[in-house]
C-alpha cells in the first residue's frame, strides 16, 4: 500500500498570530512556521502503518512556497520515504489545492490519500473533501482511528455526541482528527538522513493546472478584545448583576 501525505506550511501553532495593518491578511515575514498539526498527526498515522508492514511507500507533498520544503524535510525525518514540492504562493485556495493533488494522485497512484481535517491557518476543512469528490473515491474525514482489515479500512469519526465507524475499500481518502495519535519527534540522526532523501520539484504548470483564484479576501481583523472582569461584593450583587446587566438569569 502506498500513502500519499500532503502537508501545509503554516504559522506555528504557539505564535501570536499579527494581522498586517491594512487587514490584508496576517504577518508572515520573520514568522516560525511549522507543519499544520494535523498533518503531522497524518505523518505519524502512515509511518506508524509502515513500522506495522501495512504500508510500502510514504510520500509526502506540499503546495506552497520555496520554505514548504523545510515542512517536507521535517516529514522525511519523521520515517517518509521521498516528498513532492509543488510551488505555489502562501495563500492558494483548497480548490487550487485539490486539483493539483488529483494530479500528483494520477501521477503517483496511491491507495491512501491521508490528509489533515484542516490547516489551522484559514480554517477551511475542503481540501480532503474537494479531492474525492475530483477523485470518486470514498472518503472518512475526523478520524480518531484507523484500522485496516484485509485490504478493506474501518475508520472511526468523531461526529457530535458520539462516534461512528465506516468501512472503506481502497482507494480511499482519509482525514486525521486531533486523537488519533500522538505524534513522535524526529530524532537527530533521523534529521541528517533526510537530508539525503528526495525531494522533487513539480511546477503546477506541467500538471496542466493554472491557478485561479475564486475568492477575494475583503479583510482581516483581530478577535474583539475581552472586557476586563469586575469584582462583586457578595453573591446578592452577583445573581443581581447577572439578572439584571448580562441578562443571564431571569
Ligand atoms: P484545508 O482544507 O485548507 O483546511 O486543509 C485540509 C488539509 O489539506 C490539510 O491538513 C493538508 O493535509 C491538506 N492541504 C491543504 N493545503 C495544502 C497545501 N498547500 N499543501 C499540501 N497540503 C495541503
């Protein structure tokens, strides 16, 4: 079985995130960036199939700027055997996206297309949906856990209020929920190796693919700040305030 990871660049989960002063969009410029988390949990999910013989070939895959790469090097220092970078600006739509992996997944021929349920960047949860509707191939998005049975999967999803589980036959898509796993870190001898491993450039062009945007981002604003907290007397003033200002109680 082959599995194919695509992984997104985006802002490091633990940075305070700057929105730029004419609310085009966020700071990018001296920002860490990281890989989008939950492709790091896909990352773990295919090496941990591959550690188990269940996998042959993991490829990982990136669209995005000259950095991405550096979110490929870190995929092929946690067990991912070879990466596609395919170049593209920071800010390319999940449609975008989700054509050019049709591509690279025609290219390629993977069974398993194992995605991130959504970059934390632009929140938008499309891109594992997008690609099998392009594909025709069956998909389980928000799964918290995996098994395969034969040549068949059994993949378990988080809905609200509970769980459901679907079972899948290959080619499939499956998108990664925040516990299915928990990632490992790379080790150091594991970062000198990658460094030796490949890494080729695809341009969307030769796929065929130009690039077109549908939206336009009208702004970009900071979260309303938070009113600062009062301190109350007793719990008289309390229920009275909740009653009567936040029109909490009746
Ligand atoms: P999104 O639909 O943008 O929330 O992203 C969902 C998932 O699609 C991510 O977790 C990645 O696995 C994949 N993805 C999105 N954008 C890219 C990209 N530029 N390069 C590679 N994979 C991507």
């Amino acid at each position: 079985m082959k599995i194919l990871i695509p992984v997104k660049r985006v802002i490091d989960y633990n940075v305070k995130i700057r929105v730029k002063s004419d609310q085009s969009g966020v700071e990018l410029d001296n920002v860490k960036m990281a890989m989008n988390p939950f492709d790091e949990i896909a990352v773990e999910e295919a090496v941990r199939l591959k550690e188990q013989g269940k996998a042959t070939e993991l490829v990982a895959v990136t669209i995005g700027p000259a950095g991405a790469v550096e979110q490929l090097r870190t995929a092929l220092a946690l067990g991912v055997d070879r990466a596609i970078h395919v170049p593209a600006d920071a800010m390319i739509e999940p449609l975008n996206v989700a054509k050019i992996l049709a591509k690279i997944v025609e290219k390629e021929n993977p069974d398993l297309v194992l995605l991130g349920k959504q970059a934390i960047d632009d929140d938008a949860n499309q891109t594992g949906q997008m690609l099998a509707a392009l594909l025709d191939w069956p998909q389980a998005t928000f799964a918290s856990k995996i098994e395969m049975n034969g040549g068949d999967f059994s993949v378990t999803r988080e809905i609200d209020g509970g769980l459901e589980t679907l079972s899948l036959t290959l080619p499939a898509i499956i998108t990664t929920d925040l516990r299915l796993n928990t990632p490992r870190y790379a080790a150091l001898p594991n970062i000198m190796k990658a460094r030796q491993k490949p890494i080729e450039s695809i341009t969307p062009d030769s796929l065929g693919i130009a690039l077109q945007n549908r939206l336009t981002v009208i702004k970009v604003t900071e979260p309303g700040k938070r009113k600062s907290g009062i301190k109350v007397a007793d719990v008289a003033e309390l229920v009275r305030r909740l009653k009567e200002e936040a029109k909490a109680l009746s």
